[in-house]
C-alpha cells in the first residue's frame, strides 16, 4: 500500500510569510495529488488537484507542484484566514488509491 | 448547489454497530462516486471507503475492511456506511464526500463515540 507523510508536522508562521509544505509518497503516484485545507469546526475544502490545478474558488496564493513522490504546496504571502490544518492526499480512482498524509498544522509565530 | 447531509451518528458500546446515512441533493446523484471520511478526536483525516454511481464498485481502507460495508440508494439519494464491531478508536467525526476532481464537496459530520 502507499503511504504519505507530510513536513513538517507543525509549521509556525507569520502573516505575509511564504510558507512551503512537502508531501511524500512511498511509491510514485504520477500527479495522482489532492491538498486540502481544514480548520476546526469546519468542513475539510479541496485547495488543489492533479498535483498542482487550483480548485475553483480557490485564492490564486495557493499552488502545488511535484510528481512521482515529491510534491509541494506553497502559500505565497499567507493570509489570516490560512492558519490552519492541510492534508495531502494520494487521490485516484483508477489504480485506486485515497490515503490522506497525517498533516501539517499551520500555527501563528 | 451541491450538498451532502450526514445522519445515524451517536453513542454505541463497544463491539455493537451502526448505520450511517448520507443525503445527497443539488447534483445528479446517480452520476457521481461518493466516499467516507472520518476524523478522530485531535487526529488527521482518514479515507474510509469509496463507492462508484452505480453502486458496483467499491473500494475500502485495509485498516477496517472486513468491519465496514458501504452502499447506495440512487433512487432516494442516499449513501449509506455500515459498521460492525465497533472499538473504542472508532469513535470519530464521520464525513460523506463527493468525487469530481477529488473529495470535492463534504457534508458537515455526523459524530460517532463508541463508549461503554
């Protein structure tokens, strides 16, 4: 089975600050990558997927890259409104495969 | 506007079970794939099962295959999670999700506390 696992687990941050967090799969996934954003109380929301296509609605601040095993998710000048939890997610249902990574905490420096 | 509507949480004894329900509205529910999520008290977020529109495929998480059985309902727009030989560690917010690019939409919850 393919595993993911997040870095860091906790990252401490300032508004403004561009912040950067690696997801990584035990196995090449090709761009088979979901990131969400998850805050208490509320309701997990989609940010990106394929890796690196913006959900829509989403703000233009957030983009992803990687493939293979190494994938990012960057938030370019973090907002308020961005402390939060965010999970990777190994994501396709044609070599079926939906493993969330144990997240990073976003939390104010 | 697409929306899932969890419901069936609630306390249960350990080894007992439950039926969970998910509502599906503002979509053609037949034509998308659904899927469970849950999350545990100060825990991550943990893919359950996932179940295509027509219901004839199904896909579970090794960790409770065996214990948990998920089917649809498209005539009624219903999901539906049925879980056995409850633990302890089952006890978790239960979430129902919808498949279009990846867990696209998620219905708010429904808890489940498994305690004696």
């Amino acid at each position: 089975d393919i595993q993911m696992t997040q870095s860091p687990s906790t990252l401490s941050a300032s508004v403004g600050d561009r912040v950067t967090i690696t997801c990584r799969a035990t196995q090449n996934i090709g761009g088979w990558l979901a990131w969400y954003q998850h805050k208490p109380g509320k309701v997990p929301k989609l940010l990106i997927y394929k890796a690196s296509i913006l959900q829509s609605g989403i703000p233009s601040r957030f983009s992803g890259s990687g493939s293979g095993t190494e994938f990012t998710l960057t938030i370019s000048s973090l907002q308020p409104d961005d402390f939060a939890s965010y999970y990777c997610q190994h994501f396709n249902t044609y070599s079926p495969g939906f493993t969330f990574g144990p997240g990073t905490k976003v939390v104010v420096k | 506007e697409e929306q899932l509507v969890e419901s069936g949480g609630g306390l249960v004894q350990p080894g007992g079970s439950l039926r969970l329900s998910c509502s599906g509205a503002g979509f053609i529910f037949r034509s998308y794939e659904l899927g469970w999520v849950r999350q545990a008290p100060g825990k991550g977020l943990e893919w359950l099962s996932y179940i295509n529109g027509g219901g004839d495929t199904v896909y579970y998480a090794d960790s409770l295959k065996g214990r948990i059985t998920v089917s649809r309902d498209n005539a009624n727009h219903a999901l539906f999670l049925q879980m056995n030989s409850l633990r302890d560690d089952d006890t978790a917010i239960y979430y129902c999700v919808l498949v279009r690019h990846a867990f696209d939409i998620w219905g708010r919850g429904t808890m489940v506390t498994v305690s004696s």
